[in-house]
C-alpha cells in the first residue's frame, strides 16, 4: 500500500492507496488525494520525506529515510512507553526494540511469506473465506488443532486437507493463526520482547492474530488507531523536524519543486 499523512502539529490528512508498478504515478495520486483532503497546494507543503521500499520512487521527496525508523518515531509518537514494536505488513514482518523512543535493535523477515499478511491471503482464498472475516471466524474456535507447515505452499496444501476430513473451519484459522504468531515470537525473541509490545501493520487489523499474538506473548498488545499509517505518522514527524533545523540553519527546501516532468501539483 502507499500511504501519505500530511502533519502540521496534527494529522490534516491520511490517505492509504494501493501499490502497483507504476511507483512515481501512484506517489503523485496519493499526494493529491492527501492535499486535496487537507485543501492544500503542494506549494503549501514545507517538506516531504520518503520510507518504505518504494521511496526512491518519490520524486518530490526532500529525503529519504527508512520504514525502521520511522515506524520506531511513529510508534513513540503514540505510545511513549512502547518497547517492541511488531509490524505486520501484507510481504514482511520486522520487530523492533526501542529504548526512549530510539530504535536499539530490530529484526526483519522480508524474504518469505510465512508470517506476513501475504501468507493469510493465500489461506484465506483456499479456504474460499473473505480475509477480513478470518480472524472473527478463528474467535470462534473450539478445538485446538495443529498446522505443522510453515511454509506457504505447503501449508495451503495442509488446510485444504484438513477442511476435507471434516476438522471445523474456525480451528483451522486458529490454528493458522497461532502458526503465524509461534513464528513472529521466534524472531521477534531475538531482539528480546520487552512490554509495551505494539502491533502495527494490515496484521494489527485481524483480531484473531492479535489474539494469537497475545497469548503466546503472555501480554496484551497495544494497537494504533490507524495501525496501516505508523510509518506513515513517522515519516511526517521525521519531515517536520528536518524542516525546522533547516530553518535554522536558513537552508530550508524551495517550495518552487521540480517534479520531473509531472503536472500533477500544476
């Protein structure tokens, strides 16, 4: 997804779009829709940082900064007393230690879909089940069962197989769920879970792996208002902190920006 808050001491403005191939364009639409919620010209914005994997991809951006730390500011920003932090997003997973609202250590899962919202959807179709309805669904359960597969293939293989000899379908999503919260503990363990444990991300939306994430956590987890826009928030208040020391220092970004060409801000 792309996202863009627009902050000026409070949110004005907090769109989530989709992602496709054509990164800059859909940089330049989000921004639009953002600033035309906010009644603002992109004249009026001071400036802009990038995170996330796409950032290179914003040509308007003034800097780029890493989701790292910016979830890490994001997350303090609404949770002061936060010490791990666990991002669920739709192709990774990261858990990241803070200290003072700093980021310590962190630990990233980017390179397989187990434990990812990604990993989810792929259930959620075999299954033929909407993905928003999973984790209710899981609530439900009775009947504690056991999904061995950890990988995606497999484990869609393994449910479908399940379903088939009759095993109800609200354990199998728990079941799915506590696979995928076994495995977030074992790599988020490495960065040492401390409370207040915040969960972020498309993941903080499903309640049955919250659920899940909670009871193998042994605590409860906080979760942000808007859990999709930590990054986001983190990424305004990074922009809003750079701009004030460089205004300081006089060296404050032209608001005359060339946009490579794109009349989107015309």
């Amino acid at each position: 997804m792309t996202k863009v808050v627009i902050h000026n001491g409070s949110i004005m403005a907090a769109i989530v779009g989709p992602t496709g191939a054509e990164h800059r364009h859909l940089a330049h639409k989000v921004m639009s829709q953002a600033l035309d919620e906010a009644k603002l010209s992109f004249s009026d914005i001071t400036y802009v940082v990038a995170t996330g994997y796409g950032r290179i991809n914003v040509p308007f951006a003034d800097k780029q900064v890493t989701e790292i730390s910016c979830h890490a500011r994001g997350v303090h920003s609404l949770f002061p007393r936060a010490r791990t932090v666990i991002d669920i997003g739709g192709q990774d997973c990261k858990g990241i230690k803070l200290a003072d609202g700093k980021v310590v250590n962190f630990i990233m899962n980017d390179k397989c879909a187990a434990g990812t919202g990604r990993f989810l959807e792929v259930i959620a179709e075999a299954l033929e089940v909407r993905l928003e309805d999973i984790g209710e669904i899981s609530l439900r359960s009775q009947h504690k069962v056991k999904i061995s597969s950890t990988c995606t293939v497999f484990a869609e293989q393994e449910v479908v197989s399940r379903l088939a000899e009759g095993v109800a379908l609200e354990d199998i999503l728990a079941a799915i769920h506590d696979s995928i919260a076994e495995r977030i503990q074992t790599m988020v363990a490495r960065v040492k879970i401390e409370p207040e444990v915040v969960v972020t991300g498309g993941g903080a939306l499903n309640v049955g792996l919250v659920h899940a994430l909670e009871t193998r956590l042994r605590t409860e987890v906080e979760i942000p208002p808007q859990p999709l826009l930590t990054g986001a928030i983190g990424a305004a208040l990074v922009a809003r902190e750079l701009a004030e020391r460089a205004l300081e220092k006089g060296a404050l970004p032209r608001k005359e920006r060339k946009l490579e060409g794109v009349k989107l801000f015309d």
